[in-house]
C-alpha cells in the first residue's frame, strides 16, 4: 500500500495532498527483489524482514507462524521464489490481494472460495497536522522526494518509521519523517480485528508558483 503526498513553496504559501497511489499488481509484487539471511529463524520474524523490503504486508493468523523456525540465505532474489521455499514445508500458501497483502493461509484449506471469505481493510489516515516546508530547506532551494516506509500499529499509532529513499536533503528528510510520526490511522482489519501493517508513503518537496490557501486533502 503507498501514500503519496506533494509539498508545495510559492512564496510564502505551503500546499500539500495525499492520495492513495495505484498498488503494485500481484505478478509485480512477487518479481520484487529481496535479500534474507536467517538461520533458525522465526518466520513471523522473517515476514517482518521481507516486509520491510517491499510495499507489501503480510496479514496471518498468530497461530499459523507460532514456533515455526526457517533458514535461508538469498541475495536479491524474487520474493516468489523465497514464499515458494519457505512456505510448503510448513503445510502453507499465500494469496496475494489488493493494496498489497499478502495473506497466509493453511494448505489444507487452500480451496476455492476460502480466502475470499476474509475480509480486509486497509488503515485511513484520521488525523494530521499542517505539513510543514522546512524554512532551512526554502533557503537552501532544497527539492526532493522523500520515501518512506511507516508501520502502523493495530490502535493506528505510527510506531516505526524506516527511510527507503532520501530526498537528498537531511531535513528534508527529517521533516517528512516528523510529520510521518504524528499521522494517526484507523487500524487495518482482517476479519474485523485490528491488525499492524507496514505501508510506503512517499512525500514530495517542490516550488511552485501556486497561491491559494494552504490546504491538505486525503482520499
């Protein structure tokens, strides 16, 4: 799942807008590259891993990966090709579904019709504050796009923040970040019950020569 957000200078006025960016198709999502090194391993911990590696997240049952320990060491391989080798030995099979989730189900449940039967919703943003330009940054002619990979908890609080791709600015990069940490979001649910997901939310800093009044929008 991404979020995209612009930030706007012209003169004195800041402009900004989030809306959600067109998630990666499941072909694309499994030929992501990734790189692993575990060894005795919990799998809830190695889906963590990959998780941080790719704009997905990986929704289960706690149940399903309890005590279940992996080994494996792959540099940037396909993501298919990990699932493929991790998963089968512990009588389990993903399905790949929209806005990025990647749902573990049990083999011998794997049949027509069962994994529609969950039901899932992605976080919405339910709060924010006025986005900020950096006055350093508007000095220095600082522009760029900021990447980041947020973690919303299952009560919707921002609780982990990694920076995929920097802007090339340090406080562009810490400012997109501050603000990143104050977002609050209705949870993610799979089957009604709160669960923690990993997202992208990408931020761009840019001049223009817009006027208005400052505003931010979400969808």
């Amino acid at each position: 799942m991404r979020f995209r957000g612009i930030c706007f200078v012209g003169m004195t006025m800041v402009f900004c807008w989030i809306s959600y960016a067109e998630a990666a198709t499941p072909n694309a999502l499994l030929r992501e590259p990734v790189t692993l090194h575990c060894e005795s391993t919990l799998l809830r911990d190695v889906l963590n891993n990959l998780s941080e590696q790719i704009p997905a997240s990986f929704v289960f049952r706690d149940a399903l990966v309890e005590d279940i320990l992996v080994s494996y060491d792959i540099k940037n391989g396909l993501l298919e090709d990990v699932l493929t080798y991790l998963l089968p030995d512990h009588r389990l099979s993903y399905k790949v579904l929209p806005d990025g989730l990647i749902v573990l189900i049990p083999e011998d449940t794997k049949k027509p019709g069962n994994v529609t039967q969950q039901v899932f919703q992605s976080p919405k943003v339910i709060y924010k504050t006025e986005p900020v330009y950096p006055a350093e940054a508007i000095q220095q002619n600082a522009v760029g796009l900021v990447c980041l990979r947020l973690r919303i908890s299952n009560q919707g609080e921002v609780d982990s923040v990694r920076l995929k791709t920097s802007s090339g600015f340090v406080i562009l990069d810490s400012a997109a970040v501050d603000y990143a940490l104050k977002l609050r979001f209705s949870p993610a649910l799979s089957n009604n019950k709160p669960v923690p997901i990993w997202m992208e939310w990408e931020f761009e800093y840019k001049f223009s020569d817009m006027v208005g009044v400052s505003k931010m929008v979400a969808q």
